[in-house]
C-alpha cells in the first residue's frame, strides 16, 4: 500500500538575510505575524504597514531525510503553492509553478536518494508576475486597480470592496511525500446518477504505473457501503459501475435528509495486495437547471430530485484574508451559521477560492446546495498564454476534485464579467482583445461537460441565457441587484420581480465589540481614521448616510448611527426577500451578499470578522423560515401574504389590527389563508383596516400564530413615533441571564447589542418590534456581570425624529 510522509515540521522562511521558522501549510503574513516582525493588519491602519510583504520575493527552507522505503517510487506533493513559485531539491530544480488553483507532484526518487537533500520553494512576488503577464498581453478593464486578472491567484488577496489589499505567498495547502510501486490511482472520478429508485455511481479512474508494473494486470474494486463491484484491466484507465438498489436520496435542508454513503476505490495488484486507495463519501439525487422560457421571461430554477425549489442562499467570500488559517472547525461554525440563518444555498464566489474538501463536507451534511463559480471575477481576462493551459488545468482539477460531493448543485462560469463587457464600457477599450468569453462560453462548458456531466453549468451570474438579452436583464435568467444600494433606496427593490437575484445587500457596520478590537484607543465616529480605512467600498459612508436618511433624521451620535445603519441593513434585505419571495415561482430565489467577512470592516456581511452574528443575520433567519408572513402590494393595494416553503399545507387564520402609534385599536379583523406546500397565498386587507394614506400615526399589525408583519403608510422620520418607555427584568438562569423587556409604548426595531455588555456576551434575538403590553425574553450567555443599567445603555430602539 502507498505510504505517506507529511512535510509539516522543520520549515524556515527566509528573505535575503533573515529567517524565521515557517508553519505549513501557512502563509508568509502569518509567519511574519508570529514572529512579531509585522502588526496584526487588521488593527487600525496596519493594514498599509504591510504592504511591502506581497511586493517581496521569499524562499521556504527544509531539509528531507533520507529516502528509506521500500518502495519503487518517491512523489513530492504539494496541494496547493501561492502562487509563482520555482521548487528545488539539492541542485535540482524539480519545477515551475503559476497557479494557487492546483496541486503538483514532482518524481523525487532519483534526487532524495540515501543522503536526503535539502528542499526550497522559492516564491516570486504575484505583483512581478501579474505585471509581466500584463505587460505581454496588454491591459484589460478591471473593477479595481490592481492587476488580479493577469496571474491564477485568489483575486481578494488584491483587495476589494469588502477586503484589504494583503497579497500572500507561501505554501498554503499541505505538503508530503508519497511512496509507491506498481501502480496509483491518479484521478478518480464518480459519476453519481439516480435511475428510478436505484443509485448508480460510475467511476471512471486513470493509473499512473512504474516502469515494473507496466502491462501488468490490476484490479479495481469500488465499494459502496457493503456493496462491492470490481473491474480487471491492463491499461492505464478504468471504469467500474456499481449500483444500490432503494438508495435513499439526499435533499436540500428543509426537504428530507442528507443520507451519505461510503465510495471506497482500491486499486490491487494481481495477487490481490492493495495499492492505493481513494474515499469520499457520495450522496444520491438529480439536479437540474430549468431555464425555459414563459409569459414572464426566461426562469432560472434548481430542481432537485424533481423538485423544483426557491432557493434561499447567501454569499460566500473566503473566511480569512489567509485562508490556510480557516480550520475544519470554522467552516463548520459559519456553515452551520448558515443553516441555521435558513439558508439552503451558498454560492462560493468567483474572486475567493475552490474552498477545501471540508468546506463541501459540511454542506453535504447540512444539506446546503453548492452554487460553485469559477474563479473569474469582475474583470476581463486574456485567453492566451501562459493563462489559457492553466484556466483549463485548473478547472479540469477542481471540477474533479469536488464532483463527489452531493451538496454541490451547479458550476458557474463567472461573477459579472459578462455584464461588465456589455454594460460597463469595456467592449470599446477591449478593441478586439480576449476578455474572457472563450473560457465561460466555450472552455468551461466543455470541461464540465466532459469531466461532470451530472451537474447544470451557467455561463456567468447575472446571466440572461444568451446575448439577446442584456447579462443583468431581470425578466431573464440570473440578476444583481446593485442599482439601488449603489444610488437609490431600498424601497426600489419592489419594482420588479427578477427570475433569480443571484447578489444583492445592503452595508453596516460590524458588531462594537468588533470595532473596539480592530481600532484600539480610537475615538469612535462615522467618519473617524480607523473606521474609514475600515469601509472599503467607493464612497461606501455616503451611501450608509443617504440611505439612512430616507428613513431617518441624521442620527446625532456614533452609537445611533451604529444603530440604525445595522436597523438599515436589515430592513433593506427584508424588503427584497419579502417582496421576492410573495412572487415565488416566478423569483426562484435569492442570494444575499454576504454571508461572512474575511477581516474586520463595514460591508455586507450578516456574521462579521470576529464572527459575531450582526442584526442581519437575526432577520434571515426570519425571512428564510420556511413560513413567512408579509404585506406585499396586489392590484394596487396592501394584501397578506402567506409564503409556505414547507411540504405540508399552511392554514393560516390571519389576525388584522389597525393601530394607533399609542397602542388604540382603531379597527380588527381575520382574514383566512390556505397555502399549500411550496405555495404562496394572498388576500387583500380589508378597505377599514388600511392605515389612512400618509398618516403619521396609524400602522397595521398582521398575526398568524408566532408569525408578525408590520406595514407603515409612511417612513420613520415622518412617524409619530412616542417616546420609548419600557421595564427591564434580569433573571440568572444557569450559565445565562434572561433580560426580560415589558413594552409600555410600541417599541421598533428594539436590539440589545449584547457585546456592549461585554465582548464575549451574545443573544439569542435581533430586532424587535413590541407593541404597548407585549413582552419579550432575550437570553444572554456570556455575560458574567449581570446589571440592568448596563442593559438599558445596550438597548436601541427607533426613537421619535
């Protein structure tokens, strides 16, 4: 059987005179960072401090023992080298690479021999490389100013709206040595189909040989729980089919379970010894794109195991600037985050990563469907050498690489660079040059095609299915919804019903606690050192305080504003799932932007740097619940809407109030729903029961058991809104402390900011709305120092303008 040796221990990093000891996997920034030669970069401005690291050339140092095994034939390994790198062993260079996206193996048998040999990976900086591929190819337009299109790199290392500029190099993914003879397997791909109630899982697997085992017979066994089917053969490749009869099918979360079966492949030689062996786990269901044209346009929706489905996603960008700093255990924490949030998608976006096979374990497990983009993102990119041989190298690796894994729904081509050439200039400065369009229409279908037939491939996002229409055409295909955060307000989201809104979102702040950590000693302020170099986006603050101040008086101090751009966010994504999800199914879902943040900073995110879960995330977990009710316009008036994701039929016995801002019940009302599974139902609000029309002092209260929706004929600073008053309970139950607030006036969007009580403090709820009389409970774990003043200067709720 194979042997392997990690090459984790004994590593220096070494630039011209200094050296320090070097973790792998790692990055050059990290070991800088525990060496203490460098500042944490994402405290305060540190950030500029370090910028001088990616413009460096660096070398990793180790020694290899020498080579004691039996075996015919020694591999070095590399999973993943960042990016441009030269590897050599003695005097030997082994070779060249180009591209984080791949792996490398390198014959060593010969080189380590009986002595060992010392072994360097020399990094060249990815700026040298990108500007000399640039210089080669000629420019190309590109949404930010660094030149991220022109090397095979995780773009964001360049900096983006949300992320710094820290551009890595080092050995990021594990390293070892292989020892083998006879024969490996070199590439395993399963083919996992479901032919009526059987599960079929076709493996199609190439050998790499010896020169003693050429010719010689082998065998091919593949296990699938405790079923067993095996293959004889001579060559170099193989296919072996083995079947399970009554599979169970895995689902989406929210439409079955996730049953996962062993796939084991073992390679034997011709007396029956093992070889090699190959595992993954595999799951059982159809996936389908169904993106036929109606009276609507041209839809866009996943259907899995024949079951069409509202997707109910958010945004994946890498959880850390360094990302060989993400754990097992992380991906785990915000993955499950997600789940719990009731998202059912995650789209791993275009300008990050293929994310680690534990990345695509947890979503099997969870049942989050896996929108995965290649990695082409807002920008033009050359088609010509050296990139093209990597493009395709690259996606044939990674289409392979993540194929076995059931979570994962549908490979997309690209993030915006089809709508870039057509609706942001570039088609005239391009002037005939590639831009990318060979790879997302031509080279990548194909590989996906070839090497995965079993999964739905789209071009790009947006996308509107051909060049007929515009890319970012909503009545077509995929959209981004970026027009209204970027220069109008979120009410805008209501105007028309888009097939698929693949990215839209809304910016605030992260959590205080967050703040306080990432800007030591500062003197918080909107627009305050460390908080600006915090907002990367263009004219990012602007945008928060126009926005804000169409709902609300410019707030006099940083903890209002704090406030209300995170009550902002909120109700902006509200209004888009809301609105978009009553029209199911002509939307077939939508993808927030974004689930996760990669440092600490003002952006889109519903979980910050620090992992703390922003108000956000509270209200996803609303409007991603399988039942949800809203007030959405029909036929030119307020009506109820039923939305039920859930299989089974929801009677909803609707109750109406029209109220007063000081609590009277001006006129009450029932309204019955009946929705059935997967359904959306709506009746109109009775003509008494409709707040008069700019009124300053009436609203309606819609209830349906523990379900709310709340609907305002005017905006917040234009709403008599009273004084708050309200009572403030502390009761220690255990390890947590239950803070129970008794509402005396209507309370709007009351938040205890549970990590102003103390950083590691966190609640179990968001925003609030309280009418007069009504209680609420909000458990508190964390908190070591119960005191109820300390709750009252936590407590934010919307106040009269």
């Amino acid at each position: 059987m194979k042997d392997v040796t990690p090459l984790t221990e004994g590593w220096t990093l070494r630039h011209e005179a200094a050296a320090v000891p070097a973790q792998v996997p790692g990055c050059v920034h990290t070991d800088l960072l525990a060496a203490g030669l460098i500042p944490d970069p994402f405290l305060g401005a540190n950030e500029t401090e370090v910028a001088w690291v990616g413009r460096r050339d660096w070398r990793y140092d180790t020694v290899l023992g020498p080579r004691a095994t039996s075996h015919e034939r020694t591999d070095l390994v590399f999973d993943g080298l960042d990016t441009v790198a030269e590897i050599s062993l003695g005097e030997r260079t082994l070779g060249r690479t180009r591209n984080m996206h791949r792996g490398y193996r390198f014959d060593v048998t010969g080189p380590l021999g009986e002595a060992g040999a010392p072994l360097a990976v020399r990094f060249t900086s990815a700026y040298t490389e990108a500007e000399a591929v640039r210089a080669q190819l000629g420019d190309r337009p590109n949404s930010y100013p660094e030149p991220f299109q022109f090397i095979r790199k995780m773009a964001c290392s360049f900096g983006w709206d949300w992320g710094p500029t820290l551009v890595t190099a080092g050995i990021w993914k594990p390293v070892r040595l292989e020892h083998w003879s006879t024969a490996r397997l070199a590439l395993v791909r399963p083919l996992v189909t479901v032919d009526g109630a059987t599960g079929r899982v076709e493996v199609r697997l190439e050998v790499e040989r010896t020169a003693s085992g050429a010719g010689r017979p082998l065998t091919a066994e593949v296990r699938i729980g405790d079923r067993a089917t095996s293959v004889r053969f001579d060559g170099t490749s193989a296919t072996v089919t083995a079947d399970v009869p009554d599979a169970a099918l895995w689902w989406p979360r929210g439409y079955g379970d996730q049953p996962l079966y062993d796939c084991e492949v073992t390679l034997l030689d011709e007396s029956g010894a093992a070889l090699d062996q190959w595992s993954r786990r595999v799951g059982f269901r159809t996936v389908a794109l169904d993106t036929s044209a109606d009276e609507h346009g041209t839809g866009f929706t996943l259907v899995v195991n024949g079951e069409r489905i509202f997707a109910r996603g958010v945004n994946w960008i890498p959880d850390d600037v360094f990302p060989s700093r993400i754990t097992p255990r992380r991906y785990r924490e915000r993955l499950t985050q997600a789940a719990e949030a009731g998202v059912d998608l995650v789209r791993v976006w275009g300008g990050g990563l293929y994310e680690s096979d534990d990345f695509y374990d947890v979503c099997d497990e969870l049942g989050l469907m896996v929108w995965q983009d290649f990695l082409f993102a807002c920008a033009a990119y050359p088609e010509e050498q050296p990139l093209r041989s990597e493009v395709e190298a690259e996606a044939r690796e990674n289409v392979t690489r993540l194929m076995p894994h059931a979570s994962l729904v549908l490979w997309n081509g690209n993030n915006e660079n089809l709508w870039g050439f057509r609706d942001w200039q570039w088609e005239e400065p391009l002037a005939g040059d590639s831009w990318g369009e060979g790879y997302y229409l031509g080279l990548l279908p194909r590989v996906v095609a070839e090497t995965d037939p079993t999964r739905p491939y789209w071009p790009g996002s947006p996308w509107s299915g051909s060049w007929d229409h515009r890319p970012n055409d909503p009545a077509h295909g995929t959209a981004h919804a970026w027009e209204v955060w970027n220069r109008t307000d979120y009410t805008d989201y209501l105007t028309d019903v888009p097939r698929f809104v693949a990215e839209f979102g809304w910016q605030a702040p992260p959590a205080y606690a967050t703040l306080r950590r990432a800007l030591p000693g500062e003197e918080l302020a909107p627009d305050s050192p460390g908080v600006l170099h915090h907002q990367k986006a263009a004219d990012g603050n602007g945008k928060l305080d126009r926005g804000l101040a169409h709902h609300f008086a410019v707030p006099p101090d940083f903890d209002r504003w704090h406030y209300l751009t995170q009550v902002n966010q909120a109700r902006a994504v509200a209004t888009g799932v809301e609105h978009w999800r009553s029209h199911w199914p002509v939307c077939a879902g939508t993808v927030v932007w974004q689930l996760n943040d990669c440092w600490p900073v003002t952006s889109w995110a519903a979980v910050d740097g620090d992992a703390r879960l922003k108000p956000l995330w509270f209200e996803l977990r609303r409007l991603y619940a399988d039942r949800l009710l809203t007030v959405q316009t029909r036929d030119g008036g307020p009506a109820v809407v039923a939305v039920n994701q859930a299989a089974d039929a929801w009677r909803a016995g609707v109750r109406l109030r029209r109220m007063t801002a000081d609590g009277e019940v001006l006129a009450e009302a029932r309204v019955d729903l009946a929705a059935p599974g997967r359904t959306v139902a709506h009746a109109a609000v009775p003509d008494d029961l409709l707040p008069d029309a700019g009124s300053a002092k009436e609203f309606l209260v819609a209830d349906a058991g523990d379900l709310r929706a709340l609907h305002f004929p005017v905006r917040d600073r234009e709403f008599a809104y009273p004084a708050p008053r309200y009572d403030v309970e502390l009761i220690q139950r255990g390890d947590r402390v239950d803070v129970v607030v008794t509402a005396r006036t209507l309370l709007r969007d009351l938040l205890l900011q549970a990590d102003r009580l103390a950083p590691t403090a966190v609640a179990d709820h968001g925003l609030l709305t309280l009418l007069p009389g009504e209680r609420v409970t909000i458990a508190v774990r964390g908190w070591e120092t119960p005191d109820a003043e300390a709750v009252r200067a936590a407590l934010f709720t919307v106040e009269p303008a």
